[in-house]
C-alpha cells in the first residue's frame, strides 16, 4: 500500500467499512426491538381477548373437546394454560413446555432445555384470585428471523464493501491520471535537464492544476538561476582568457624595464627616467586593462536590478565628472528641462554615458557635444575628430579592437563595454558624422514612464 491509489482505497474503505457496521448495528437492534415488542404485545393481547374464555371454561366447564380456541392458539403459535389454586385444567393452542419455571404475572423470558420461551401471566380477579391465566410461546422463531437479518446484513455489507473498493480503485485510476502525467512531464524535465520545458497545468483538479503551477515557477526559477550560474561561468572564462592574452604584453614590458633598472645601477639618469616612466605608463595601461576587463565580466555576469533610472540627472553628473578630468576640453550640452526615465540598471547606464563621453574626449580634436532628447529617448555624443571609417563601424565595438591610425593610448574596452550595456538594457547605438566635423554616437533608447 505503498502507491497513492491503494491507501486511497484503503482509506475509504475503512471508512465505509465502520460506517456500514453501525449501520446494520442500529438496523439490527431496531428490528431485535420491534420484533420482540411486537411478540410481547401478541402475548398481551391474546391473554386479554382469552379472558372471557378462560373464565367460561372454569364456571361453565368448556368441555375438552372444543377445538375453537384450541386452533386459534395454534395457529398463531401460542400455549394457553389456566391454573386454579395451584392445580393446572388442560391446555389450549400448542403443548407449553414441559418443566418450565413457576411464572410470575407480567411479562418473563426463560429456558427450557436448549430453547427459550416468552410468557405472559396475570391473575383473574374471579374466583377470588385463586386462577392464573398464562401464555407462552417459543422465541426460536423470533430469533431465526434476527438471525438471518443479522446475515443478510453482514452478506450486503461485505458486498457492498467489495464493490465501494472496486468502485474507489477505479476512481483513483481517473483521478490520479492527471498526476501520473504531471510525474511523467517531470521525470522526463529530469532526464534531459531542459529547464526551459513547463509542466501541463490546466488539467485536472484545482490542487493539481496548483501543484503544477507551483512546479512551473519553480523551474522557471531554477532556469534563472542556470542562466545567471552559465552567464557568470562565460564570464569569468571571457575574463580570464582576455587577461591572460591582453595582459601578457605591458607585464613582459615592466619586467624588463625593472630587470634593466636592477642589472645597471651605473645607468645616465635620463635614461633612468625614460625607462622609468615608460614602466609608469606600462603600469597605468595594466589598471585600465584591468578595470575594464572587470567591467566587461561584472556586465556579464550580474542580472540587471532594473529600475526606473532618471537620465537627465545622470548624464549631467557624468558629464560634469568628465569636466574635471578633461579640462582642456570644451563642452557642450543640450538637456531636457524635463525628467527623462528609462528602464534599466543605474550602474550600466552610467558606464554607457561615462565610456561615450571619454572616447570623444580622447578621441576628439578639443570639443564634445552632448545632447539628450526625451524622444525616444536618444542620447548623441559628437566631437570634432576625424570621425569613424563606414567600415570600422562594427568592428569598433568588439573587446580590444581600436579605429585604424588611432594614436591616443587605450585599452580598447570602453566601446566593448558600451555595446554591452546597449544589448544589456535593449537599446541600439549607431556611428554616423557628426556637426562638429567628427563621429557621433547615437543611443536609442525604448519608451519609458517613471514608477508611480
């Protein structure tokens, strides 16, 4: 009774198994009660319709050979006797049982051999007391009739069991059908690991279709959690084969300008001070390799916390951030007087905006235009450099890769990581000429409302 279906079963059977045995217990004693009542109630009244003619056949001497009570007694199963002063006159109806006990008046129950008997006596007020009239009958009819009711009973409730455990055996079959599918669909999610498979949940009962919907968030949870577990691991290889590769290069340049440095103490100080700051230089490339290349994998790794970002505000802060790193450069900006949202996640935002800014200050020839418009939204970035060759449009934003004849030193992250947080927040940026003479850079944006 392992399965769901045969405790189910079990269960109910049980169950009606005790609520039939009560059942045919009351239905027992009932009918033990009224059959009993109703033989006690014939005892009665045949003694008080047997009156007159007992009393006849002492004060008229009823000769013996009058059958007419003797048959009416009989026929109904009954032994009439009248005792006067002690002594017993001869009998009506059937033969009473021989050496039965002294009776009492009013109703007795007794025992003669292997049968019981039921009587009934009074004593008649004529002839000053001394006459007893007594009736008496066999119970073994009564009984029989209990006896075979209490058999039919037990016979219809086992019956009746064998078929309710029939019938809740196939039940279940039906019921449980939907759940051994929803097993199935399960076990078979189990085996191939396809997260991405969902359980049927519009079939069968309310708790099923409950239980299913249940498992359904459950994978789509565990798929999450898979695809942020991949998306972390991609990360963290993308990271560690990019630092291995990129990194190889200025660490072998400051190893030997430190090793040169160590060997010849004797070297001219402004030899010393040009391989000095070439290390320096070297050095500084390595934390800005680093810290995009953390920027690259921080970007992959971690699931957007969207919210409703107000670009306004951050565009300004990051421009004026990059006022004060860029002071030789001239800045302009056009900003909505309006609150402009979008959805997405802060940080990425702020890298996007920060990474365009610098790349045009670097890149540029002395000024940046920085526009924001609240249609779309869209965000320009132009300078007035020598622009972006048609056919290094695509190739501009992949990790390390830098524009043809670019002189200004870099690590060729910063575009990477803008492309990242355009995919990242389902926007689109686009290079074209800009005003000023050189690229622009245009970030389109979806239609967001702030949160209420």
């Amino acid at each position: 009774m392992r399965s769901l279906r045969g405790r189910l079963t079990l269960g109910i059977t049980i169950v009606l198994a005790g609520v039939l045995a009560g059942a045919g217990i009351v239905v027992a004693r009932y009918v033990d009660r009224s059959e009993r009542a109703a033989l006690d109630d014939r005892l009665v009244r045949t003694v008080e319709l047997s009156r007159e003619t007992a009393l006849a056949a002492v004060e008229q001497e009823l000769p013996p050979g009058d059958q007419r009570l003797d048959n009416v007694l009989s026929a109904t199963g009954i032994s009439l006797r009248l005792l006067l002063d002690g002594r017993e006159l001869p009998a009506f109806g059937r033969p009473p049982p021989p050496g039965r006990p002294a009776q009492r008046d009013g109703l007795q129950t007794f025992e003669v051999g292997d049968e019981r008997y039921r009587s009934y006596a009074i004593t008649l007020d004529a002839l000053g007391g001394l006459a007893r009239l007594e009736v008496t009958t066999s119970l073994e009819p009564t009984e029989r009739r209990l006896s075979d009711l209490n058999r039919r009973l037990l016979a219809f409730g086992l019956g009746a069991l064998l078929i309710a455990g029939l019938g809740v055996w196939l039940s279940a079959e039906l019921l449980l059908r939907p759940l051994r599918r929803l097993r199935a669909a399960t076990a078979g999610i189990a085996g191939t690991e396809d997260l991405d498979r969902r359980v049927p949940g519009d079939d069968g009962p309310a708790e099923l279709r409950s239980l299913a919907a249940s498992f359904n968030e459950m994978l789509a949870r565990l798929g999450r959690s898979a695809a942020d577990r991949e998306r972390a691991l991609a990360a963290t290889r993308r990271f560690t084969t990019d630092a291995g590769h990129e990194l190889r290069t200025p660490l072998t340049s400051v190893l030997a300008n430190l090793s040169a440095l160590s060997r010849h103490p004797e070297m001219p100080e402004r030899q010393r001070a040009e391989m000095v700051a070439d290390a320096l230089s070297e050095n500084r490339r390595l934390v800005a390799l680093l810290d995009g290349l953390q920027g690259l994998a921080r970007g992959d790794s971690t699931p957007l916390q969207r919210t409703d970002v107000e670009l306004t505000d951050l565009v300004g802060v990051a421009l004026a951030a990059a006022r004060s790193r860029h002071p030789g450069v001239t800045w302009s900006c056009a900003l909505p007087a309006e609150s402009v949202y979008v959805r997405g996640w802060a940080p990425g935002l702020r890298i996007l905006v920060d990474n365009l800014i610098v790349n045009a200050a670097r890149h540029g020839g002395g000024t940046v235009g920085v526009t924001l418009s609240a249609d779309g939204p869209a965000l320009s970035i132009d300078d007035d450099g020598d622009g972006v060759e048609l056919a290094e449009h695509e190739r501009i934003f992949e990790p390390f890769v830098r524009a043809e004849g670019t002189t200004v030193p870099g690590s060729g992250l910063g575009l990477a990581l803008v492309d990242q947080q355009v995919r990242a927040h389902d926007a689109t940026i686009s290079v074209g000429e800009s005003p000023l003479g050189g690229a622009r850079f245009t970030v389109r944006f979806g239609p967001r409302s702030p949160s209420s």
